[in-house]
C-alpha cells in the first residue's frame, strides 16, 4: 500500500479512466463487508438513485469507497440505540459527491486535517485490534488530489462524515 501510495504521490500511476456506474461499485463495497456489517450490527442506509454514470479509474474510486466504508465500520457506535452508515450521493457543481456518515464520536477538531496525512491514527488504545495501517485516508487523498476534486471529513451533531467528488464526463 505504501509503494502505491508513493506512486499516487509522485504522479507515477496511469488512470484507466472509463465511465462506470458509482451506484453499483458502492452496493458491491457493501456487499462484500456483509459479514462486517452483521457482526457488529450496523444498518446501512442508501440514498441513491439506481445509476449514477461519473468518469474515473473505477478501481481507485473503489479503494476510495472501501477506505471511508470500513473506516465507517470500524468507528460506528450506537445513537439513540442503534449503529448506522448512510451513504449518499448528490450533485454538487457539475460533479457527484459521494458521502459516507456513521453514527459515533466525533473526530476532535485538531484531527479533522492531520487524518489525512501518512500513517495518522487517533489514538483509540480501546479499539487497537481494529486499527489498520493508518494509509487508507492517505490514498484517498491522493487519488482525489490527482483528479483534483474535493475530498473532505466534517463532524456532524450524532457523528462524522466523508465526502469526495467525482467527475461525470471527460
């Protein structure tokens, strides 16, 4: 991961970029983390339109999506009695924006920006055996940062949100 990140970084990576159906690359990150999900009991909640068409490398925009879904997974804990991830997707200035919130604690301030950076974890000690490498938002900002689009977290009152922009067309 960290070689792929370097190249990302250093502009070493050649984009196969294709048009693609978001809707469906986002229902198969949730597919695949079923098991995830069921053990910790997490209700996903999708609003989305059945095909949304963007213009990308559909395998870098599903690293983007499965980052911030298991980041998601990891870090939701029950609001009001219940673990929830809700994923939507809305027109933003001619681009698609892709928004993953889940319920739980928010991300003190003066981590909202260092989240991004190289190796960057928030200290949790209670939750280590679900740490991961602490690349995975690293990645994501820099295949966003090579398409030049938007990517950003932001803590809302029952708990945190990413986001990322996608192109439609060429």
């Amino acid at each position: 991961q960290l070689l792929e990140l370097m190249k990302l970084e250093y502009g070493k990576r050649e984009f196969q970029n294709a048009n693609f159906n978001i809707t469906e690359l986002i229902q198969e990150v949730i597919r695949k983390s079923k098991v995830m999900l069921e053990e910790n009991n997490i209700d996903v909640k999708i609003e989305m339109p059945n095909e949304v068409m963007v213009y990308a490398d559909e395998f870098y925009i599903e690293q983007v999506v499965t980052n911030y879904f298991t980041n998601a997974i990891k870090h939701a804990k029950e609001v009001n009695g219940k673990k929830q991830i809700k994923i939507t997707i809305q027109n933003v200035k001619n681009k698609i924006r892709v928004s993953v919130f889940n319920t739980g604690d928010k991300i003190p301030e003066e981590d909202l920006t260092r989240v991004w950076g190289r190796f960057y974890k928030i200290d949790d000690s209670r939750n280590r055996e679900n740490s991961g490498s602490g690349i995975g938002l690293s990645i994501v900002k820099a295949i966003q940062n090579n398409y030049q689009n938007e990517y950003c977290v932001q803590n809302l009152s029952n708990g945190v949100e990413f986001y990322f922009d996608i192109s439609t067309k060429k």
